[in-house]
C-alpha cells in the first residue's frame, strides 16, 4: 500500500478489524506502532474530538493553512509528556468536567477496582442542570464497566446537545469504553457505546468525518501521540518491518507492488523537487533567515549552532514530522480539491512566495542557488526540465514493470547479506532515520557531547592539552569542548579540539571546531592547513584549495608571492606552482612540503604527493601525522604494503592515533583483506566509539569476511563482544 | 584533474588506479559486469557526467561504453554516489528514496555493493 493512500485513506485503507476506513492516519500509526491495539483506537478517536473540543490547539489554526508543509513544525513541540497531559486537559475541558471527572475516576480506580461503596451500581437519578445530568448519566456509563453488564440507560431529560458536543461524547466515550473493556470484544464496545449514545439521542450519523480545517493539526497531533508511545521502549523499525510483511501478504503480488512504487514516485517527485530548493538549508531553524540572506551564511550557521545543543531532540522530531506532514500536503492538492480549495495546487505555489518575503526575493533567492540562473532561465529550465523527465519516468517505470517482479521480491527478500527479509527492512529503515539525524551535522555546526563531566573544571584548556598529550583523545576532546563553552572565543581551544577530532578520525567534527578556530583568529596557519586537509579528506577540492592558498596567503613568508587577486578564480595549478615556487625560496620549511603533498592528494598527483610527504619527513622525522599522510597517500595510490609500514611509524609515535588505526583498516580491506582489516577497525572504535566511518567499514568488512553472524554486534555497537572476538 | 568539481571523479580516479593495479582481479571474477554510473552535480537527469566501471575487462573510464550494452546504469548526484561508495548509505536505501535510480539487470544491479569501490584513506 502505497505511503498516500494510507495518508489519503483509499479504499485500501481499511484497516483489518477496524469499524472505520475514513481515518487514514490512524492506519499510518498502526503502521508505525503496529501492536499496541490500544494506542491504535485511542489514535483513531482523537482527531475529531480536538478539533470540536474547546481543549488546547497545538498551533493557531489559520496559521496552519498558510505555513508550508513542515514549518509548523518550526515552533516547540511538545514534549513527550506534556503531550500526555495535554491530551488529558483536553479531555477534562470539553463538557465541562462531566467527562473528565469521569475519565479521573476510571484513571483512579483501575479498569476493574474493588471499590463498590462510592458508585452504587443503581441507576442514579438526573436532575439539575444538563452539565450535572451529563456527568451523572455518564458516571453510570463507567459504572457499568466495572461490573462488565451491558449499559442499561435509563432516560434522560432533553439536553439540548449541540452537534459539536454530541460528536464529543460519541468520540470520548468510544475512547473510554475501548479503555475500559479492552479484554472484550469489539461488538461489545460498540454495543455499550451505542446504548450509551441512543439514550443521549446522539446518532451514528453525526460520524460523518469530513475534510475538515482542523486537518493539519491532526496530523499532527496523531504524530504527536505516536511519538510519545513510541518513546517508552517499542521498537519503530521492527513493528514497521512487521507491517509491511504483513502488507506484504495482504495486498502482495506484483502488480500492486508496481503501482504502489509508481505511486510513490510520483509523491517523490514531487518531494525531491522541493527538497532540491531547499538543499542548501542547514536546519529548519535557519531556514528563514537563510532566504532573506545568504551571504550570512557564517552567522547563521553560528546561531544554528547554538540553537542545536538545545533542543536536539526537536530536530529530530521535526525533520521527520516534515517528512510526514509533506506527504499529507501532497496528498491534499492532489485528492482534496473540493474539500480544501484554501491549498489548491495552484495556490501552492502563492503560498510559499507570501511565506518568503513575496515573490520577488523568492525569484532571487532562487537566482543566487542556481548561481547564474535568472528567473526566466529558471522557468525555461524548469519547463524542459518537465518534458525531459515525464517521458523519462514513464519509460523508467515502463522499464521496472517489464522486468521480473518476482525475482526482483524474492531477492530483495533473500537480502544481499542473507538475512531475512524482515531484518532487512528494519535496517534499512533505522538506517534512513539515523542518516536523517546525521544529515544535521554535515552542515559545519559543531555538536557538543553531552553529559561532560569536565564542565566546571577550573582549568579545562590545560587538562585537555595534558590528556591529549597524553594520546587520550575523547579525554582531551571532551575537555576541550568545556574549554570552548566557557571561552568560545579561545581560537587555541578550538584548533587543538579539532586535531583531536582529525586524530579521534572524525572530520566532520574537525571541520566544524576548525571553523570556529579560524572564525577567532583568521590567520592560524595551522588552521588554514587543517581546514586544507580536512576538506581533502572529505573530498571538497574547491574548498581545501580555498584554505590551502589563505596558508600561503597569510605566511609572514612567503605572503608576497601569492597575489590576492588569484583568491577569487582558484585553478589548482597556479597554487600548486606558487608552493613549488615557495619550497624553493626555502627548501628547509618543511610546512611547505606538507602543503604541497596535500595539494597533489587533492589533484590525485600521488606520486608527487608522496614525494613530497617524504622530503617533508626528512626534516620532521618524528611527526606522527605526517606519516599517517604519507600511508594515506600511498593507500590512496593503491601501494598499500607501503602504507601499513608508514602507518606503523605512525603508531610507534603515538599509540593512540586512532586515524592510523582506522586507515590500517582501509588498506588491508582495499586489498581484499578483509578478515584482516577487522581488528584494525575495532582496535580503533575502543578508542573512539563515535568514528562513524569505522563503524560503516567495520560492518562492510564483517559482511565481506563472511562473519555476518557479529554484524549484529556492529549495529548495536556492542565493542566488548567485537574485541573478544577480534583481539589485535 | 582538479578543472572538475565531481567527488566522484576522486573515488572513480581511485577505483581506476585500483582496478589497474591487479587488487581489482577479485572484482572482475566475482562480478564480471560492466556498469554505468551517471553522476550529476546537483540535480538527477541535468549536467551528468557518465563513468563506464567496466568490471569485465578491469577498467574505469568517462564516457560511453563501446563494447555493446551495459548490464546496468544508475544514475546518482555526486553526493549520493560518494556515500554508496564510501559505505555510508546502503544501495538499496538509496534506491528507496530515489536517491539512485536504476536501468537494466536488476540481478545485476544487486551486485552493486559498496565494497566493489576501495575506501579513500585519510591524511
């Protein structure tokens, strides 16, 4: 079943053993939350009764419609347990306590409590006024749970009930009466609430759930719900991998797996195009202010900074919920004309021009992303663009279908590494999530740890210079950072945490603590040569060439000969001879030679690389990184039996150069020497458990090596049971 | 050369040298398929830069293949095609949200995993 139709609620909806197919996203929690089944009826009930409650809105609803999909999401969300609460006050507010105190009481007193004296099971008499003959009336409703009889109404005097409370009751007392007999059937349930609401002259009718405007927040609001289930410890993945298996018998078959893919890739096509405009976009916090500026990139980056260390787990919702709240965007232009003309497809557009700043300023915003691209190129572009890929797609899709289907879900089924179908979707799934997560920090805003036990200690800066002379980097990176929180200005801080993050092998890391050093004092020169060689690493060539040239550029030396002009139209090749031209003037620096290998890394020159690494060495013979750059090299340029000699110098210098060791790893598996490269990749995440990039070779090499039987160790990360089995 | 911006032309340079240099032998026995691999800088479809991984013969080169039809194309952005390659996003992920799309052999697109490209080592 396609992610739309359980958005939109196709026919394909119903879900098994639910009374109602008119709510979609109902089916989309049960897919995400799968067995909970009383989590699945309490998240089917609720959106009606939020929105004709007079109970709390998450967000003002007028505001709702204009904001793009996803941007709602930039305000706070609840947290995990406000939202319980805040589902609870919902209750309590609507019919004026009558309920709520009746949900109070079932709360107290359990489903089934020994308590007879307080609620004598005899039909209470009503009188007074409706709010008070309502509670009454509905207090012997939850009376009759605790004996498990059929309800038996007794009549009521005419309440008055307007439409809007009577959908109240209908829904909260489903709610309830699914809370109360959640060990009885089904036809009970209903049998009990539709005595209940017959007697209350409220009909099935009212039931009718239209589109209405309270759409959105529904949505919402059903994430919401599911977000704060799915905390306490389900496994999403695995009851995600469940549903679909169990999809997967249901509607299975090849057909309806095409239709469905082409289903969702239309919904993707359409994403992608969006994401697109915003691909520059660090964050969701930025993004309005990276459209109306973005040559204030470093600014805002600094803020984004420091809005994610505190309220990372928002991020994590948000990006996600955008996700989620994208689709259903999606799906409402296409399905819901009628019901919502207020995002009409063609207001689609409107809307997202009067959220930024109006047209104008959108067209430029788009101009400077597309570098030289005007407008009018723009819609050209896009209106080829269109033609192109139409045709494209449909042959692509054409393509899929003709192929063999079968085979194609058998062998995804069987999984490349053996493991069963299930686990593989679950993978793949945690994967995509963790890689959502992960996307925020590619973005140069550095991530501090948390729980750092050096915040508070009276002289962090000196504590971390003596760990990581010590060679212990996490150490001396933590202590660092408690360093650059107390002096956020201190550019040694900064440097020195970012060759503890190159060392500990995350550039990432590096790059982002390398910035903040260069923010505080542009000229370091060793910044500008560990910004040049992180950007190599992560194969940034414009980048790492821009930094390289600020080294030569800001060398008291050597300054003269880099002419400024030449820092706007890079081309290696000058750079590259301006150095040649600097190692002669004084053959001694070895920093040149350095600069210079790093520069023929980036153009892929190995062998001069190499060569200059090594003239390097003769004159820094004890300069662990430097060796480490030489194996790199050399493994780069497929000589790995050289590097793992080079490397090995390395780590005779410093033992606890956790690159060295990651690289050891990458030459014996570029070799082919898997099982061999193993040991190397663990002996490297003890030190450093956060190298990413090991754990990702780790697991290919345990996939390679046929030890698929400890991939589950890599996944849960589990180092104690690696290095038992893998001791160097 | 550095006139080009692709990432990818780092890891195919690799892959080329790795291939050349006989520590590829294992690939062409295990998987003896010639690939296509389209690479745009920015946008799926706009600007690609084709690379023929020719894992037949052993060979990496930019352009079209000669030698009759190629058993699978994807097409990737630059910085999709890296995180494949370099192991940081499985092929079959990328697939999935459209971050790679894929013509001909499926049964010889499942052997594009990512320890067919050797790993970049780190200065």
């Amino acid at each position: 079943m396609a992610m739309r139709d359980l958005v939109s609620g196709g026919a394909a909806c119903a879900v098994p053993g639910s009374s109602s197919s008119s709510n979609p996203l109902g089916a989309l929690t049960n897919a995400l939350l799968g067995s909970s089944s009383k989590t699945q009826e309490r998240l089917k009930e609720i959106p009606n009764a939020n929105r004709s409650g007079p109970g709390p809105q998450f967000y003002p609803e007028d505001q709702q419609l204009r904001s793009l999909p996803g941007s709602e999401l930039d305000q706070p969300i609840l947290q995990p347990g406000a939202q319980g609460s805040e589902f609870f006050r919902g209750f309590r507010s609507v019919d004026q306590n009558g309920l709520g105190a009746a949900w109070d009481e079932v709360q107290n007193g359990g489903p089934m409590p020994p308590m007879g004296p307080l609620y004598e099971p005899v039909q209470p008499t009503f009188e007074g006024p409706p709010q008070r003959v309502l509670s009454n009336f509905l207090h012997s409703f939850v009376e009759s749970s605790r004996g498990g009889i059929p309800f038996r109404p007794a009549p009521v005097p005419v309440l008055g009930l307007s439409q809007s409370d009577k959908q109240c009751i209908r829904d909260r007392s489903s709610i309830m009466a699914r809370h109360f007999f959640a060990d009885r059937g089904e036809e009970f349930i209903n049998a009990q609430v539709n005595a209940l609401l017959s007697s209350l002259d409220i009909d099935e009718g009212i039931q009718a759930r239209g589109h209405i405007p309270g759409r959105f927040q529904e949505l919402d609001n059903y994430w919401n719900e599911s977000q704060a289930v799915v905390k306490p410890g389900l496994h999403p993945a695995d009851n995600w991998a469940a549903e679909f298996n169990q999809h997967g018998i249901d509607h299975g078959g090849p057909d309806s797996w095409v239709q469905s893919f082409e289903q969702q890739h239309g919904v993707n096509g359409w994403a992608t195009e969006f994401e697109q405009g915003q691909s520059q976009l660090m964050s969701n916090q930025m993004r309005s202010m990276e459209m109306q500026n973005i040559a204030a990139m470093e600014q805002t980056r600094k803020l984004a900074h420091t809005l994610s260390q505190d309220v990372n787990p928002k991020f994590q919702n948000s990006r996600f919920l955008q996700f989620v709240s994208k689709m259903s965007r999606g799906e409402l232009i296409i399905d819901d004309n009628q019901v919502k003309p207020g995002t009409a497809p063609g207001e689609w557009a409107t809307e997202y021009e009067q959220q930024y700043l109006g047209p104008p300023s959108w067209a430029d915003q788009f101009a400077n992303d597309k570098l030289s691209h005007g407008p009018e190129q723009w819609a050209e572009e896009f209106a080829s663009g269109r033609g192109h890929q139409e045709p494209a797609e449909d042959q692509w899709v054409n393509e899929f279908s003709k192929l063999n289907v079968d085979d194609w879900v058998d062998e995804f089924a069987e999984g490349p590494v053996g493991e069963s179908s299930a686990d593989a979707w679950a993978n793949a799934y945690d994967e995509f999530l963790s890689e959502k997560n992960a996307g925020k920090q590619t973005s140069g805003v550095y991530v501090f740890s948390d729980m750092n036990p050096y915040v508070g200690h009276p002289d962090p800066m000196k504590e971390g210079q003596e760990l990581f002379r010590k060679g212990l980097l996490s150490e001396a990176a933590l202590a660092l950072e408690a360093e650059v929180m107390k002096n956020p200005e201190n550019a040694e801080g900064w440097r020195l945490l970012g060759v503890t993050h190159a060392e500990n092998d995350d550039d990432q890391q590096a790059i982002a603590a390398m910035m903040r050093a260069h923010d505080a004092d542009p000229t370091n020169l060793e910044v500008l040569l560990a910004l040049g060689v992180s950007h190599t690493n992560e194969l940034e060539q414009a980048t790492a060439l821009k930094y390289l040239y600020g080294w030569l550029q800001n060398h008291p030396k050597y300054g003269a000969i880099a002419p400024p002009e030449l820092a706007n139209s890079l081309y290696h090749a000058d750079i590259a001879r301006l150095f040649n031209e600097a190692s002669q003037m004084n053959p001694e620096d070895a920093d040149v030679h350095i600069v210079l290998g790093v520069l023929y890394n980036l153009s892929r020159e190995f062998d001069r690389a190499i060569t200059s690494f090594q003239t390097a060495l003769q004159l820094k013979p004890n300069d662990y990184s430097l060796w480490n750059k030489l194996g790199a090299t050399q493994a780069n340029s497929v000589q790995s039996a050289d590097a793992i000699s080079a490397y090995q110098q390395a780590l005779d210098l410093k033992p606890n150069y956790v690159r060295a060791w990651a690289n050891m790893g990458i030459s014996y598996a570029n070799q082919g020497m898997y099982k061999e490269s193993i040991p190397y990749y663990v002996r490297a995440l003890a030190m450093n458990p956060k190298a990413d990039n090991a754990w990702q070779y780790l697991r290919l090499s345990l996939s390679c090596a046929s030890r698929q039987d400890l991939i589950e160790a890599c996944e849960s990360r589990n180092l104690d049971l690696l290095q038992k089995e893998f001791p160097l | 050369m550095a006139t080009t911006q692709l990432k990818s032309d780092a890891i195919m340079d690799m892959m080329k040298e790795h291939l050349a240099s006989g520590a590829g032998k294992e690939l062409t026995e295990k998987i003896g398929l010639v690939y296509q691999i389209n690479v745009a800088p920015k946008k799926l479809g706009f600007e690609e830069v084709s690379f023929i991984v020719d894992l037949k013969k052993g060979e990496v080169f930019k352009g079209k293949y000669e030698g009759g039809k190629v058993d699978a194309t994807f097409s990737f952005k630059d910085d999709d095609f890296v995180k494949v390659a370099t192991g940081k996003m499985n092929p079959q992920i990328a697939f999935i949200r459209g971050a790679m799309k894929i013509k001909g052999s499926l049964s010889a697109a499942q052997k594009f995993t990512p320890d067919i490209f050797p790993k970049p080592s780190k200065l």
